[in-house]
C-alpha cells in the first residue's frame, strides 16, 4: 500500500512538474487580432508537426489574400519500433514550397512560434505590416500605372480607328499581363485598400477598355478592292477575315474610314501538261493618307487541264490562307508596332 500511494505521490508530482514547464502559449494564440489589428496587419495562421510545416501553412493562408497560387508538398519518412511491447512512431517532414505569383509577399514576418502541448503540433503565424509594406510597394505600383495611363491615352489620340483598335488591344494586353497594372491593383488592395483610391483612374481605365474598343470597332468601316481576283474568291475571304475581328466593310471608299487594297500576281505558267497557278497576294491597310499594314501570302502551285479549273483551285487555296492567317497577323504586327 505504501509503494503505491509512494508512486502515485512520484506521479503527481511529475505531471505537476511537466505542466509548470510546459511554456505558456504567446498572446497571438488566443486572439491574433489583439496582437496584429486587421486595420494594420494582414494575417495567416497555420499549424503542423514541425515548425517549418505550420511556418508554410501560415504563409499559404496569408497568400490567399492575394490570390496568390500557392501549393505546399510534404515529403516524409515515418519508422516504426517495438520497445516494450509498444509500438512507437516516428516521423520526419520536410516541407517544399511552390509559389507562383507576379511580385513578392513584402514584407513579411512571422510571430515566435509555439508547440502546443495538448495537440503535439506546432503553430505559427505570418504577418504583414500594411504600412511598412505599402512603402515597399507603391513606388513600383505608380511607375507601372503610370506607364499604364500614359499609353491609355494616346490610344484614345491615334488619328485613325484602326490605330486606335490596335493600341487599345495593346493597353489591355499590357493591364492584363503578368504584373501589369491589372495585376498590381488587385495585390494593392488586397494589401492597403484606403491607399488603393488614388489609383482610381488607372482602375477605370482598365475596365473601360473593352467599351473603348467596341466603339472603335461600330465606327470603322474598312473598304475592300482587290485586283487580280478571280469570281471574286479572295474579296470574299478577306471581307470575311475582317468581320471575324468585329469590323465592318464596305465595296466603296466614300464611307469608310480605312483602306484594304490587294493585288494578286496570277504566277501563271502554260505547259503542255496543262495550266498552273502560284498565285501570290499582296495587301496593304491604310488610313488617314498612312500605311498601316502590309501582308503578302502565298498559295501552293496548283494546275489543272483546263485553265479556269485550275484557276479556281488556286484562288480557293489563297482564299484559305487569308481566312486562316490574315486577322491573326493584322493584329499582331498593328499591336507589336505600338512601343
């Protein structure tokens, strides 16, 4: 009896002790906000059975106020040992981090991490101080909306709806590129909305694109003369190349306010084996008394008995060409050719 009541003294006695060591958790775990207000702190709390695991899932959490793609992979190896007739177990992790995103998470922090004795697991939280990181960030953010807003507007000054067409597409592709203006708003107000309002006009600006870019395409109307065609084959192809972009077209130039001219080099050639046709285009966009694109394209060799036959075959396959190809390489040259 007395060894018993001795072992349960020595018992409590150990318990007592290993709660008196056991370190008291940090004031972050009880309530994050009373330690990093949400007015000036971004926050990410996150746990797991190493430091580094719960440091990497805080960082994923605070990651998703920006829309960051985030992914964690846990590598582990875990053995097992009989001591006792008991089985224990151990595990080590390593954790790997994959981050993809246009900018860094700047500055960013983490609060001392504690282990939590009741769950075995660790827990951490990451912070980011708005202002400190908004001094960090908005320099970069009004040099890129400044670039932004500068080619916004002389978009909306080219002399020609052509050229303002391309250089909206241009705008937008620059807002909507991978840590373009577009992106960089999006991280600034997810990051310091108040400071965001200053930026009002680049925000607008970029929603306003597509309306600009619809007016463009109801006020341009581009006239088409070919020569050199043939039951009028490649007219057709290349009218209805243009109305695939949204443009309209017109067979006079009275009303319109850009030009399409092709010219068509038959590369006529007449053997004994019959009639052969290379026929090659050339054709050139202008407006406002400027060129504004030149294309050349060409179809296979094609011959036949019978001239027209083989004409027509030609002509058909220079007609796919142009429907294949013309819109597609309109819109990058007039795009690539805006700096």
């Amino acid at each position: 009896m007395i060894r018993i009541r001795l072992a349960l003294a020595v018992s409590l006695i150990l318990f007592l002790a290993g709660c008196a060591s056991a370190p008291p958790p940090p004031p972050w775990a009880y309530s994050p906000e009373s330690v990093y207000p949400r007015v000036e702190y971004l926050t990410g709390r996150g746990t797991g059975l190493s430091r580094a695991e719960a440091e990497t899932a805080a960082l994923a959490e605070i990651a998703r106020n920006f829309g960051v793609a985030f992914s964690s992979t846990a590598r582990g190896r875990e053995t097992f040992s009989t001591r006792n007739g008991n089985t224990e177990e151990s595990r080590e992790l390593s954790t790997e981090t994959l981050t993809r995103t246009y900018t860094e998470l700047f500055c960013l922090k983490y609060a001392e991490p504690w282990r939590n004795p009741q769950t075995k697991q660790w827990e951490a939280l990451a912070y980011i101080n708005r202002e400190e990181a908004w001094e960090t960030y908005e320099p970069r953010l009004r040099s890129v909306t400044a670039s932004f807003m500068a080619a916004f507007e002389a978009a909306g000054a080219a002399d020609d709806p052509l050229s303002q067409y391309s250089r909206y597409r241009a705008v937008a592709r620059l807002g909507n590129e991978n840590g373009g203006a577009g992106d960089m708003l999006e991280y600034a107000q997810a990051l310091y909305p108040e400071k965001v309002r200053e930026f009002t006009a680049a925000q607008n600006a970029l929603t306003d694109i597509p309306v600009r870019i619809q007016a463009v395409l109801d006020w341009a109307v581009i006239s088409i003369r070919c020569s050199g065609d043939f039951e009028n084959i490649v007219t057709g192809a290349i009218i209805e190349a243009f109305r695939q972009g949204g443009f309209k077209t017109a067979d006079s130039t009275s009303r319109s306010t850009n030009r399409a001219e092709a010219a068509i080099d038959e590369g006529k050639e007449t053997l004994e084996a019959g009639t052969f046709y290379t026929p090659r285009i050339t054709l050139t966009v202008s407006g406002e008394g400027k060129t504004l694109f030149t294309w050349t394209a060409s179809a296979a060799r094609q011959g036949a008995w019978d001239a027209s036959v083989a004409k027509r075959q030609a002509w058909n396959a220079l007609a796919l060409k142009i429907r294949e190809s013309l819109l597609r390489e309109f819109n990058t040259a007039m795009e690539g050719s805006i700096k």
